[in-house]
C-alpha cells in the first residue's frame, strides 16, 4: 500500500545525505519534499503541514551526537512522529461482556462481510473464543448467504432468520441465542448503502441501543482515500464507534486513509486486512506500519506469523530424523506448506528489513514454490522417504511428471543432499529454522 510513499520519503532523505549538520535551510528544503509526498499520498492537507510542522521543530531542536548522520535522525524523527500519527501504541478489541457483543458498520463495497468471517477466525484462532455471527444485512442481495458460506469456511456458526427484514429483532434475537449455545463473543453484520443516508444510520443506531455492544468497528475500503476519512467522521457523529478497521490494503491506493484517520476522529485504527482468505487479518501496530513506509521492514510481525505456525512436537521429532541423517522430502514438502501458511511471501520478505525495496519491482507471487512441490509430488513415496535411490531413470520420470527440466530435477536433490548434510553437521538441530531459510531460498523454480 505504502510503496510509492516510501520510494518518495527515500528520496527526501537523500537531500540530508553528506550534510555535516542538520541546519534550518536544509531541514526545511527536506521538510517540503516530505509534504508533497504526504500529499500525493492522499494525506488531508492540514494533517501534512502539522505533521512536517512538528517534524521541523523537533528536528531544530534536536543535539545531533557526533555519531549520528543528520539524515539517520531525521528519519528517526519522521518514523516517531508517523507511529504517532496513527495512535502511537497498539488498541485492543474490548472483548469484556458475556457475551462480548461487536457491532461492525460501513458503507455497502467496504468488506464488512467479508471481515466479520475474518475477525471470527481471529478471535476464535489466536483468542480461543468461541464465536457466533449474526447476519444483519437483510437488504444486500445473498449478504446472508455469503455469510453463511464464510462460516462454513472459518468454522464458525452464524445465526439467521429466514423472512424477518427487522435488523433489531434479528440482533436481539441473535445475542439471546449466542447464550443459550455458550457463545462468549457475538459479531454483528449490518446493513450497508452506497452512500451515508438517514435511513441507513437510525436503523444502526437503533441496533446499537437494543444490543448494547461493547466493541462498534468502522470498517472503510482504504482505497477511498479521503472519502474514507469523512465517511469515518460522520459514522462517528452518529455511532460514536471505537475503532477503525481499514481494509484492501493490498489493493492500489496511495495510503492517506491510514495517515489521516486517526487525527480526524480521534478513534484508533484497530485491524488491517488484505487479501481474501480469512487468515488475511493483522492487528493494528502504529510504530510497525510506521517501520514499513520507511523501509524498515518489520521482524517483529514475521516472528509473530512464523510461532503461530511453529509446532514444538513436530519440530522435536523432524530434530530427531536430523539427527538420525533421515530428513527426508515429506519432511521438507511439511516445511513448505508451514512457509506458505504465514502469508504471502513477497509481503513476508518485504518484512525483512531492506529487503521490501529490493522485491519491489519482482513479480513474487504465492506460486513461488509451485515448481518444487510439484517436483516432489510427482516423486513415490519410496523416493520421498528415500532419496538416495533417485538414479538417472527416475530423476527421468519425475522431470516428465512435473513438467520441469531433468537439470531442475537434478538441481533440487543436489541442494537437498548439500542441506541434510549441513542439517547432520550441526550440533543437536541447532538453528535450523535459518538452515531451512536458506534451503528454500535457494531452492529451484520453473525456469530459475
């Protein structure tokens, strides 16, 4: 989402490269080029010039160390003032209440649906809840069957009731149920248009009164840009919401929403979500997003999704086959998939610091691994269990089924041999997550 902004704050803090000290000619030559590209990112104009503002007056008053480029602590200075911006520390969801009751409100095309499926598996995956959606939209056509179908998907029940067009009674009903099955959380999916009117915003408030939420999420499509902001303000006005939800950020939208937001309503941006699969959901980190406009990456984010795919029992026992020299291709496929399962990768490398800015312009997409997985898929079970035996014959027959080249073939068991042998090498497993970095990153697609 950020990257045209990032690539034009580059470019800004290259006017400071090689200056000996920061002085107030240079900070504002800087400072200037910093407000265009907050501006081309759709950022509200008067939200620029405070932001630059107090850039420069933080940056005037600053004691340069001696160590420190002038350029370095301006960027530190930009990043501080950016996580501020957005709320400066992370908000949780307020899940008190029995049940927690989460209204979610937004104009129709926002992705309320589609994020209430996605806050379900949130809540239920990594909160261990036990969730139930209500279906609310009474108007959209096949609204309640798409919620139906996102249910099924992330396993999570959703009340309904066929013929009843009241929202109130719906919403009422829904939570009476929600503690009759022992559900401890209730999201609440309403009713949208394709533009704020007085029917739409009476009918929420009015479910608002009757359930009484602990938690109203506005959820905004981000690529509105500043539509997005005034549309959270007059939601706001009405419904006095307690977070944003920003949505589509991995569509083509220069970023302002998320800059603008929180100066404009004063409410925290609470998730961000890209992509369609349910898993497609991140908790709002102002200094994170502020680390990756600035190219800094975010490591902290990547470990979070690597442990949530770490398996401690699995990990012992695929130690114990190191150990043995029996790390086999299964072994190495089960890797794969744990890889994919983190997201997508060129969101996963753009992450590691100055990484993103290499990637930028590569075409890095979720079949990256496609060429290797379908090269030990065409692979028996004896030859995955067993890959001393892959003589020229069967390196022939594999090349054949996967649709690969006999030299790809050759080249991943090559690489393969060459790991487990560092694999065996190495005291007790130690590091083998970086080994199995390594090892993927180095292994052969189509055409490499």
């Amino acid at each position: 989402m950020f990257e045209s902004l990032s690539d034009r704050l580059d470019g800004s803090f290259k006017l400071l490269k090689g200056q000996g000290r920061i002085t107030e000619i240079n900070v504002a030559e800087t400072l200037k080029d910093v407000r265009r590209a907050l501006l081309d990112a759709d950022v509200h104009f008067k939200i620029a010039k405070t932001f630059t503002d107090t850039v420069k007056e933080k940056a005037l008053g600053e004691k340069i160390l001696s160590s420190v480029k002038p350029g370095e602590m301006m960027v530190k200075i930009v990043h501080d003032e950016l996580a501020r911006l957005m709320g400066g520390e992370m908000e949780d969801i307020n899940l008190k209440g029995s049940p927690a009751v989460i209204l979610i409100a937004g104009l129709q095309g926002s992705g309320k649906t589609t994020f209430c499926a996605k806050l379900a598996s949130h809540l239920k995956n990594k909160k261990g809840m036990n969730p139930l959606m209500i279906a609310g939209d009474v108007y959209r056509p096949a609204a309640i069957d798409q919620l139906r179908v996102l249910g099924e998907q992330v396993e999570v029940p959703v009340y309904t009731e066929d013929g009843n067009m009241d929202p109130v009674k719906i919403a009422k009903a829904g939570v009476k149920h929600a503690k009759q099955q022992g559900k401890n959380v209730v999201i609440i999916d309403t009713a949208g248009r394709l533009a704020i009117d007085e029917q739409m915003m009476t009918e929420i408030e009015s479910v608002k009164k009757a359930v009484s939420p602990q938690e109203i999420l506005f959820v905004v499509d981000s690529m509105t840009g500043q539509d997005a902001v005034n549309t959270a303000r007059e939601f706001n006005e009405r419904l006095d919401f307690n977070g944003v939800v920003l949505t589509k950020l991995d569509g083509d939208t220069r970023g302002g929403a998320a800059l603008s937001i929180r100066s404009v309503v004063n409410k925290p941006i609470k998730f961000v979500s890209a992509g369609e699969k349910p898993d497609s959901l991140d908790v709002f980190h102002p200094a994170r997003m502020a680390d990756r406009i600035l190219g800094m990456g975010d490591i902290v984010s990547l470990v979070e999704k690597a442990q949530e795919q770490f398996d401690e029992a699995e990990a012992r026992k695929l130690q114990k086959k190191i150990a043995k020299n029996q790390f086999n291709f299964d072994d190495f496929l089960s890797q794969i998939q744990q890889v994919k399962k983190m997201g997508n990768l060129k969101d996963l490398a753009g992450m590691i610091p100055g990484v993103g800015k290499a990637l930028k312009n590569l075409d890095m997409d979720d079949d990256a691994f496609k060429g290797i997985e379908a090269i030990i898929h065409s692979m028996t079970p004896e030859e995955r269990s067993n890959p001393n035996i892959l003589n020229g014959s069967r390196r022939k027959r594999i090349a054949f089924g996967s649709g690969t080249t006999i030299q790809e073939v050759n080249r991943l068991i090559k690489q393969f041999g060459e790991t487990r042998k560092m694999m065996k090498m190495m005291s007790g497993g130690k590091n083998l997550s970086r080994v199995m970095g390594g090892m993927q990153g180095g292994m052969p697609g189509p055409g490499r």
